[in-house]
C-alpha cells in the first residue's frame, strides 16, 4: 500500500503527538506538550495517512551545526515513529525518503538524529558520527591527579538555573564551535534544558546549578539533581550530571570538584558525557570511571559535493571515491577528493576508484570520529590502491571528539 505524505497542519497536532505517544510509550504534562508544541517546525513535519488517521510521523529542527573547521546548516531529525497497528507495511521507509529529498532540495547538505533504536537508520544511509560515555564515579575515590589546573581567581557560585539562563546561554554560545557535532540552541530548547517539572525529575529532586566564575564573568557551569538516599543511616545520595561546559581547563576541573565534592552523595552519575571528558584525564585512579560506551549522533550525508567541500580536513588528501547510495541517488557515483589546509574540492570524475563506500560509512567518519580503517577490515569498505582508507580517515579525523550533549 502507498499512504499519502504531507507536513502537518497546527490543527493536526494532537494526532501528531498521538502516534508519538504509541510509539515511544509516553505521555507527556500539557506543559511538555505545549512546550514540543512551541518547538515545531510545523512546515518541517511529515506524516503518512491511512485515510483520516495518521499512521506515521517525522519532523525536523532546523539547526547550525558545528563540522571540522566550521558549521553548516543542518536536518535535526526527530519525532519519528509509526502507529503500531502500521508496523512492517513500509510506512517508515516512505516518509524517510521523503524527508530526504525535501532535506536536500532545501539544500542542507547533512542530516543528523539521536536513534532510539540503532538498527533503524543505517538502512536510510546515517553512519554513526559520535558515541558518548555514560558514568558513574564513587565520590570517596574521586581524588585529582597532582597536576589538575587550578585558578585562585575562580569560585563557585551556586545558583537558581532560570535566573542565572543568560550566564548559562553565554558559556553555552562561547564553546559551540569547538566542538564538532554540538548545534546552536533556540530560546525553546533552552526552555527544555532548564524544565523542571516531575517529569522531567525522573525520581530526584529540583534541578540544581554550580557557575564557575572570576571577575571578568562566567566560565562554565554544571546542571545536576540530586536523588538523596540513606542505608542504615548513612547518606547514599546520587547526583545526577545533566550538563557541564566550562571555557577553559582550570573552570572544567573546578566545576567537576563541585559535583564530586557535594555533601551526602556517594556518587556521580552521568549520562552520555563525551569521550574525551576531561574527567577522564583528571581522576587520580582511572579504574574509578565506571563508564559504558554507547552510540550517541547519527549522521546522513545528503549532499556529498557540499558536505565534503565544507569541512576541514586534519591531512592533505587526494583520492578519489566511489560512494554506494541507494536513498539518495544524486550522491551514487564518483568523487575526486582534494584538501589540504588552505581548503577543499571535490569534483565528480570518470577516474577509477582509489576506495569504495557506502555512503552511511562517509556520515560514520564526516565529524571526524569515524573507523573508516575498521570498516576496511570487516570487509564494508574496499581499498583500491592501497593506503587510500588510511589517508582518507587520517584527513577526516578531527579533534576533540564529536558529540552533540542534548537529544533532539
């Protein structure tokens, strides 16, 4: 069966929200709801129709997000789902080709997503882009190295978050480009950052702020809540790390002394921190991180010809590639790779091969933090002249590592 495809109205919404509802098992306050509501780019929906009801749904934030050596305008794609009684009939597949094409026709040359499930998007042509830590510490074994930075001008402040949002928005803004995946943040999505409603408490207590700051202003902060517990009488509260971006090493070490130092907690957890924390360099006894590694951002090459021309490459290269893309057709051919410092250029061409891949293994690699080199040896990228995988993945490496640090 085909369903027929179009954004929706505003009066839609709440069918909207419905198969949402159904597909991921929730149900959101009216105040959540009003505040998804205020964030959507109603032009920027998708929804397939079996008749009058709804059977699957998509949508897109429009965001600016940072790439090796720059930004780009980019597909935030979110909101997607299908009503369970329209599993398996193809409804997905549909509205993923469409938001395709409508992406690139607006001409965003990169698509990005969180995954729920990650099986879902490889087949659609994302490549995992970024992975992330998920932590916990034992704060009585949360010694530093003798050598962590410290800056007696520095204090900590602690602060109601709503009041202190623009300091907070400021720090946010000063970091953005530094690191490749993170995207600038509309006055809505700050709304949801500091949401503190029982919902989004999940179990602890109020959302809580530490600000790192000297004379001259704000370095960083830390978002946390607190979920106080006891065992027989002794304090075993956990602290909860929803955010920390500071502007410099001695405001990072001194917001995470903060977090590990506060009374009548035994531990810090924290959910998808980015690989290269700095925590990770700073604890006295590595063994102390508790860490899982997960997948965090996806990305979808839309446009190859932009997406690889607009970015910065870590090494001089000059190959040329053959990219497999079944979804997006104008991309399913060969490129002429060429960057060095001063830029890059990427033509089709007529010329063989150096290196052939699938195009979600170019989004896997495009913010740098790619296993361009493993794929070569599981057998998903073939090497036509040898060394062309190497070079490629040495150019396309970029540090810090990729993360984005706020689902979508």
């Amino acid at each position: 069966m085909t369903y027929p495809i179009r954004p929706i109205t505003e009066a839609e919404w709440p069918a909207f929200s419905d198969v949402l509802s159904e597909g991921f098992g929730w149900s959101g306050t009216p105040e959540q709801l009003a505040r998804w509501k205020a964030g959507t780019e109603f032009d920027r929906t998708l929804a397939a129709f079996d008749g009058p009801v709804v059977a699957g749904v998509t949508g897109i934030h429009s965001f600016t997000m940072t790439v090796p050596g720059g930004q780009l305008p980019t597909a935030g794609v979110t909101a997607v789902s299908v009503l369970p009684s329209h599993r398996r009939r193809g409804v997905l597949t549909s509205l993923m080709h469409r938001q395709l094409n409508d992406v690139y026709e607006r001409g965003e040359p990169i698509a990005a997503l969180y995954a729920s499930e990650s099986v879902i998007y490889g087949r659609f042509g994302y490549g995992r882009a970024a992975d992330d830590l998920t932590f916990r510490i034992d704060t009585h074994k949360s010694a530093f190295v003798r050598s962590a930075p410290q800056d007696p001008a520095l204090r900590l402040t602690v602060a109601k978050p709503a009041e202190r949002r623009t300091d907070l928005k400021q720090v946010y803004d000063a970091q953005v480009t530094s690191r490749p995946g993170q995207y600038e943040r509309s006055e809505n999505f700050w709304v949801g950052v500091l949401a503190d409603e029982e919902f989004d408490r999940h179990g602890a207590g109020q959302l809580r702020c530490l600000i790192a700051e000297d004379e001259r202003g704000v370095r960083g902060y830390a978002l946390f809540r607190v979920n106080p517990t006891w065992n027989d009488g002794l304090a075993d509260g956990e602290l909860r790390l929803n955010e920390l971006y500071a502007l410099d090493p001695a405001a990072h070490a001194l917001l995470w002394r903060g977090v590990l130092d506060r009374d009548l907690v035994t531990k810090v957890v924290a959910w998808g921190r980015p690989i290269d924390d700095p925590i990770t360099q700073l604890l006295a006894d590595p063994r102390q991180l508790h860490a899982r590694w997960g997948d965090e951002l996806w990305v979808r090459v839309v446009d190859v010809q932009r997406a690889l021309s607009s970015r910065a490459y870590a090494a001089p290269v000059d190959v040329v590639v053959e990219v497999g893309d079944d979804v997006c057709p104008w991309n399913a051919r060969r490129w002429r790779l060429t960057a060095d410092a001063s830029g890059a250029e990427v033509k089709p061409t007529e010329e063989e091969a150096d290196l052939a891949l699938p195009v979600a293994s170019l989004g896997g690699a495009y913010l740098g933090a790619g296993a361009l080199s493993a794929q070569l040896d599981a057998g998903l990228v073939r090497e036509h002249t040898a060394g062309a995988v190497r070079a490629l993945a040495a150019a396309m490496s970029w540090n810090p590592k990729p993360w984005a640090g706020n689902v979508f």
